[in-house]
C-alpha cells in the first residue's frame, strides 16, 4: 500500500498549507528516535573492540591465507 502525502492536491490547499507551514511555530513532527540501553551499547562496543583481533589470534597461517585469497577474488573479480 503506498503512503498517502500530507499534501494537499487542490493549488489553493496547497498555497494555505505551504503559508501554514512557512509561518508555524512549531517544529515538524519528526519520528522519536528509539532510546538505547546504555549498558547493552557498552557491551557490544566492548566486544567489538577486541572481536577482530581476537579472531585473528585464533587463525592459522592456512587460514588467513585462504580468507586473503577470497577477499582478493570478491574485490578484484567484480570485472
């Protein structure tokens, strides 16, 4: 279902409904951003901090190898 504009299609509706927005004081009604849970934030930052480095340690030689050589190929194969 496609969403339906505030805005009027008669001209003159139109013409009072851009002089009513021009001269509102109030602000346009914005959708209110989701509050985070601050201790979920400080959790996931923290594992995002040492996530990659960690995941690094755990990786052979072979590994890394193999996971360079297919980064390469999905980068540079796109031709």
């Amino acid at each position: 279902m496609t969403k339906k504009s505030k805005t009027p299609q008669d001209i003159n509706q139109l013409a009072a409904f851009i002089a009513e927005q021009a001269t509102s004081d109030s602000k346009p009604d914005l959708p209110a951003e989701p509050q985070k849970n601050q201790a979920a934030v400080e959790l996931g930052r923290l594992g995002g901090q040492k996530g990659g480095k960690a995941r690094a340690e755990k990786l052979t030689p072979e590994q890394r190898k193999e996971i360079a050589q297919k980064a390469a190929k999905a980068r540079w194969g796109k031709k």
